[in-house]
C-alpha cells in the first residue's frame, strides 16, 4: 500500500517514516487482535479491507472529493451534525485517535494530566501522521469538556482551519436555544466555505442518509441482542469505529449486508460463542481507532460485549432524525432536537445517561456491565460513582475502570476482568480465547 500512496502522503505533508511505523503497529495490532478470531461472519472482510485502506484508498477517495469541488470536514465529537454536511455533498470524518503518539511533543503543548483522547489527537496532528486532519478543509472543535474546550485553543495554533462550536452543558430551554443557534451558526459556516446554499431539498436528503447509516447500526444492535451472540463484541465495535471514516452509503450497505448474515446466525442459532456465554454491557468514555485494549481483554477473558453506552457506539447513533418537516426551519429544529438528546457525560445534571445504561443492559440481556473511564476524563470518571450505585442498587453487577492508551496496565486489567466474569457467574466460553502472542 506505501508504495501507492507515498506521493499522496507526501502531498500532505505527512512524515512518512512515522506514518509508515504507525502503520505497521496498527497492521500488527489489527492482525493479532481481529483476524485471529475464530468463525467471524464473512462480512467483516469488507471492514477488514476498509481498515486495511484506511489511509489509503479512503484517502485517496477523498482527494477525488475534493478535486471535483466537495469538502471534507474533521470533528471530535458527535455533537458535530453530519446532515448539515451532507447536505452540502460534503463529508464529516472523525479525527479522535486511540493511540499515544508523539507524547514528548504533546507535552510540551498539554499538561500530562490531560486525557489520551486529547492527546493524541494533538499526537497525530504533531507527529504528522494523520492523512484525515491534513485533509480537512476545516475542522470542528466543540467545547464539551475542559480538556478539549481549552486544548482547542493551543490546536487553532497548529491548524489554519479550526471553527469552534459552543455547546450547552444542562438541558434546559436556554441549553436549547444555545445549540440551535450554534446549529445555524454551523450551516452559514458550512455553506459559506462550500458555497452551497443548504435548502430543504438538500437538508432532507441529508438526514435521510445519516438516518439510513443509524438504522443500519441499529438493526446490528438488534441482533447483538441474541442468545449465543452472532457476532464478537470487537468486530461491532470496528463497525461502529468504521462509521466515522467510511462513504456513509456505502458503509449503510455493507452494515446491511452483514445483518442478513447475522440474521440467519440468529436463527440457526449459531455465533462465535455458545448460548451462556456471559454478556458484558460496555458503558463510557468513545473507543476510537485503534484502541482495542479494553473490548480485547473482555473478551479474551470469556465473555462477550453485547452493546457500547458510548459515543462509538449507542449514545452516538441512538435516535433518528425527523425528517417529516416540509420548511428548512423544521427540518433544523428536528436536527436541534435529535442532537439535544445526546447524554453525554458534560452534561449537568445527566439523569438520563443513568437510566440508558440501566435500559441497555436489560435490552441487551446483559450479566454485568464494565463502566470504562479514560484516566483524567473528568466527566466520565466522576459520573462512573453515579452509574456504579444506580446499577448496583438495581442489582446490576458493575466493574469501573479507569485507564489509558498505554499497555503497561493490561495485566493488572486482565485480571480485575478475569475475576468480574467468574462473579458474573457464567459458563465461560473456549471459543472466545484468542491469543495475542
Ligand atoms: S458527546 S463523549 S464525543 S464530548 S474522554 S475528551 S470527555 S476528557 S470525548 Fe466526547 Fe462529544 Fe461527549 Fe461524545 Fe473530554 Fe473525557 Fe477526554 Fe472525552
């Protein structure tokens, strides 16, 4: 793949000694971590070449995009709205990475104490390796948390791009008004950088394509709601990681494609592990690309993820937009009420991320549920303490962690998980040991 793409790369300003040391972690960690499952549904090949070509051929689309006049969009959260994009014919790619790079730089920049996510989007874009941040032609900040809202203000030093959304932190009218403001705002920025001018037709258009790759999730949700589960924790979680980088139609087909698949798993009853094997419910802070860690240990350990309470995952693709409204001002206050309903844990008070993580667990006919917090993500970790009792009190059993990108912890998590799935109290599942070595 370097030898076709290495012009491309260089174009973008890429430092491709690094960016080909990154690729090789990644092809290793992806080999060793997904291909070495047993019995995956044959429609993971198409996610499995699209993570093959992730900075490849997917790059190289998006340069055709761009030469033929459409932009494309970088953003670090889901609170960005993807049909104000398309309405355009532009694309929104995510730019968060899961993985540390280029730490001593980054410090330089961040205090230490700032959470991974953060650093190493700033470690990606320092290092020179991220082809999607080099091709934005702009990219969307959002102040959620302190640590991204602040960090922005160093990364607008580093890109000649970035365009800040303010967004509300209770979900009151006035945390309404906020963000269908800041949404219009956003649609005379996209349009005035596209120069298209975002009617109802296009508006409309727009949402039925976000909502087609949200219903798409859902119905693999769905079935992930079976007992023996028809596909592997990690490779839904690849799927959901893939909707942040992929032609949304055609990412909605093969998401389509591989739920017929699973669809007859189902009622054959069959699935990478048996019936019993013990389910475990992930709620947190987004996995992003390529952060595996946690999901791999999980499910090394004999259990199975059954469903993600993340931004990469349910909290980001839960509810569909309306799109019955006929005047564009409907169709944008629809947009406001979809996104407002996004129970992301900036949010204050946040009541109702409790009780999505209580429903999901009975949707998902969980055993227990594994509360992942990135160290030094303030939202996340001290909502854990609430999501912890509210479970417990429910009689849900319910293990935190709280960790990074880094592998120095894997042992000691192994064996915090290990002992969480004996508790749960479960057949373990052979199938489900893969090996890492
Ligand atoms: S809507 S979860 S994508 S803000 S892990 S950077 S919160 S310190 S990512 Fe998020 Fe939007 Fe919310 Fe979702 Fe801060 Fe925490 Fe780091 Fe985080």
């Amino acid at each position: 793949m370097a030898h076709d793409y290495e012009q491309m790369w260089k174009d973008l300003g890429l430092d491709l000694a690094a960016h080909d040391a990154l690729l090789q972690v990644l092809g290793k960690g992806y080999e060793d971590i997904f291909l070495s499952q047993s019995d995956r549904p044959q429609g993971m090949d198409y996610f499995n070449f699209v993570m093959s070509e992730v900075h490849g051929l997917r790059i190289k689309e998006l340069m055709e995009e761009k030469k033929a006049g459409r932009k494309v969009i970088g953003s670090y959260c889901v609170f960005v709205p993807e049909e104000i994009v398309r309405a355009t014919d532009s694309t929104l790619v995510g730019l968060c990475a899961g993985a540390d790079f280029a730490t001593e730089e980054v410090e330089r920049l961040l205090p230490r104490n700032t959470c991974s996510l953060i650093k190493s989007a700033f470690g990606f874009k320092l290092g020179k390796v991220c082809p999607y941040v080099e091709s934005s032609d702009m990219i969307v900040g959002e102040n959620t948390c302190d640590g991204k809202k602040k960090s922005y203000e160093i990364l607008d030093t580093l890109v000649p791009n970035l365009y800040v959304m303010d967004l509300p932190q209770m979900k009151s009218n006035e945390g309404h008004a906020l963000l269908k403001g800041e949404y219009f705002r956003f649609k005379e920025a996209i349009e005035g950088l596209t120069g298209v001018t975002i009617d109802a037709t296009r508006l409309r258009k727009g949402i039925e394509i976000v909502n087609n790759k949200r219903k798409a999730i859902h119905r693999l949700s769905e079935l992930r709601r079976a007992d023996p589960v028809p596909i592997f924790g990690l490779d839904a979680l690849l799927i959901n990681q893939v909707s942040f980088y992929d032609d949304p139609i055609r990412f909605t087909e093969s998401v389509n494609k591989i739920c017929d698949e699973l669809e007859v798993r189902v009622r054959e009853g069959k699935g990478g592990c048996p019936q019993g094997t013990p389910r475990i419910l992930l709620s947190g802070c987004p996995m992003v690309v390529p952060n595996w860690k946690l999901p791999w240990i999980i499910e090394q350990s004999g259990a199975v993820i059954v469903g993600e309470e993340s931004c990469v995952g349910e909290r980001g693709i839960r509810n569909l937009t309306d799109d019955s409204g006929a005047a564009l001002d409907e169709l944008m206050e629809a947009i406001v009420d979809r996104y407002f309903k996004i129970d992301c844990a900036v949010f204050t008070p946040n009541p109702d991320r409790l009780e999505h993580v209580k429903q999901m667990y009975a949707d998902y006919r969980g055993n227990g549920v594994i509360h992942y917090g990135l160290q030094f993500c303030q939202p996340y970790q001290i909502e854990s303490l609430p999501v912890e009792k509210v479970l417990e009190e429910s009689g849900i059993p319910t293990l935190r962690v709280d960790t990074d990108y880094s592998m120095e912890d894997v042992e000691q998590i192994k064996t915090r998980v290990e002992a969480f799935v004996e508790r749960i109290g479960m057949s373990t599942c052979s199938a489900c040991h893969f090996s890492l070595s």
